[in-house]
C-alpha cells in the first residue's frame, strides 16, 4: 500500500506546477533574458506567480508571444495571478499584448498615473484585458499585502515629466531578504524611491537597464544591494549598462549580473534566510539576506 502511495505522489510531482506547490519554504524571482527590455516572474511559495513587466516587441517580433510563453509553459506556469506593467513603454509592455492570447492573467495592475486614452500602448493591453476577463487595477496608492509568506508592498510613483519616473514598484520581503524592482526609474524616481526606503536591499534590479540617469551615486549608496541585475540586450545601441554605472558598480561589494552575459537569472530565496543564484552557466553564488521585517 506504502508504494501506491509514493507512486501516485511521484506521478503528481511529475507535474511541476503542482511540486512547486508543495515546495514551501522558497520564493523566486527569475529574471528572463528578453533582450532590450524587462520580464521577471516572482515565484510564491506555494504557487501563486507574478509577472512584471513582459519584455518587448516589434510587428515580427513578440518576446512574450514567442519567448516568455515558451518558457512559462515549461515550467507548467498557465496562469499569471498578478500582472505588473510598471509603466507603458514598449519595451516593458509590448509582451503583454503576445502573452495575453495565450494564457490567463487574472489581474493586470498599473500605475493610475496613465490612463488609457493617453498611453496607446496600455490602451491596447487594456482592451486585450478587457477581451480576456482579466481583473484591471490601477494603482493609486501603496497596497501591502502578504502572499503566501511573502510581504509584498505595490508603490505607484507620483507623475512626472517622463514616464521613467512615475514607475509602479515593487518591495518585496522575504526570509530577511528584501527586493526592489523600479522598472525605469531616472534621477528623479530614485529620489522618490529614497523617500519611500527604510533601508537597504539585498537585491536590485538596475534601474532603466543601467543607464547613465539611473543608479544615482545616492541612490546606490543607500540600496547597497549585494546583488545587482542588469536586464538588458547584447549590443544593444544605448550601450546599456553605461561604463559609468558598471564603475559605481565595481567600486562596491555589489556583485553585477547581466541577463546579456548570463541569459536568465534566478534568484531562490530561502526561508533560512539567505538566496542562492543560478543562470545559464551554473550556480552563480550564495547571499546571506540583511534585512529583517516583520510581515
Ligand atoms: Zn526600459
């Protein structure tokens, strides 16, 4: 009898939707290579999946349509719980549009700061949402939840004059370890981000792709992440991340993942309280998380 039992267990961890959901106790954030652009899929700790930002496209090419839904449905992911556009420019939202189609967003959350009948681009997923059911929020002030152990704070910035400004960002909490993802984020979103920081964070997504308005001497210094992410695309002609910030970089205890060098990232929190890294070379390092919060 003991063996039917294990047999039908290994038969349904076959299916790695359903392991992950038994595996408890880890949260990831994996950060795709999608060229010029941003996608980074947070992965709860029982299964519950949040997609930020979809990567790009152009008319013959769709990262979300030809890559992310390739890659999702590798690891069984067939519904994204939460959406996150952290504001509508191409390289960030295009995804969403050949993604959308193919499998099913629950909610789709941007910052209210937009509005479709300004913004073509959000207009177009809006009404693809709209088409496919999915739950519409427009963010207007910071919602703190906690899913599935993991402390979650969804924070729109005020209007400005670029779109990279007025992002909709995410702190995230777990183990110890603290997240920060801020889309494009220039000079004046990172003194905004300073505003809305207690501390520093253990891992940072480089804002704006690395680019030369972006990673502030301040804002680094204070965010003093241990591992910065650099999601950008090979040759790509900004010359994203600048030699500036790479400079700043190296001047730090920072270590720099690029998703143009290593391909995909993927970050494991642990709920030891420490995160592990992997990307397409191997194991790229262990972290000790710094930072304690009470959910
Ligand atoms: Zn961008």
């Amino acid at each position: 009898m003991q063996w039917l039992v294990v047999l039908f267990s290994l038969l349904i961890c076959l299916s790695v939707r359903y392991c992950d959901r038994f595996s408890s106790g880890t949260f990831r954030i994996l950060f795709f290579d999608v060229g010029q652009g941003d996608a980074v899929l947070l992965r709860f700790p029982k299964g519950e999946v949040w997609l930020v930002d979809a990567g790009g496209g152009s008319e013959n090419w769709n990262w979300g349509q030809q890559v992310l839904y390739r890659e999702l449905a590798r690891m069984g992911i067939l519904t994204v719980d939460v959406g996150v556009l952290t504001h509508p420019d191409r390289d960030h939202g295009m995804g969403f549009l050949g993604l959308m189609p193919q499998i099913t967003f629950r909610e789709l959350r941007w910052n209210s700061v937009f509005s479709p009948t300004e913004h073509p681009l959000l207009a177009n997923i809006f009404e693809l949402a709209h088409s496919h059911q999915v739950r519409p929020l427009a963010v207007s002030k910071p919602i703190r939840e906690v899913v599935e152990g993991v402390a979650v704070r969804t924070v729109p910035l005020p209007a400005a004059g670029s779109k990279n400004d007025s992002p909709l960002t995410l702190w995230v909490d777990f183990a110890g370890c603290r997240v920060l993802l801020a889309g494009d984020a220039e000079k004046l979103g990172e003194r905004r981000l300073l505003q809305v920081s207690d501390g520093p964070v253990d891992i940072l997504k480089l804002n704006h792709h690395g680019s030369q308005t972006s990673t502030t001497p301040p804002f680094f210094a204070r965010m003093n992440p241990q591992v910065a992410i650099a999601s950008v695309g090979a040759g790509n002609p900004y010359g994203h991340p600048k030699s500036s910030v790479l400079h700043r970089i190296a001047q730090s205890r920072s270590k720099l993942l690029r998703t143009d060098v290593s391909g995909f990232i993927e970050l494991t929190l642990h709920s030891g309280g420490f995160f592990t890294c992997r990307n397409a070379d191997g194991e790229c390092g262990q972290f000790q998380c710094r930072n304690g919060v009470n959910i």
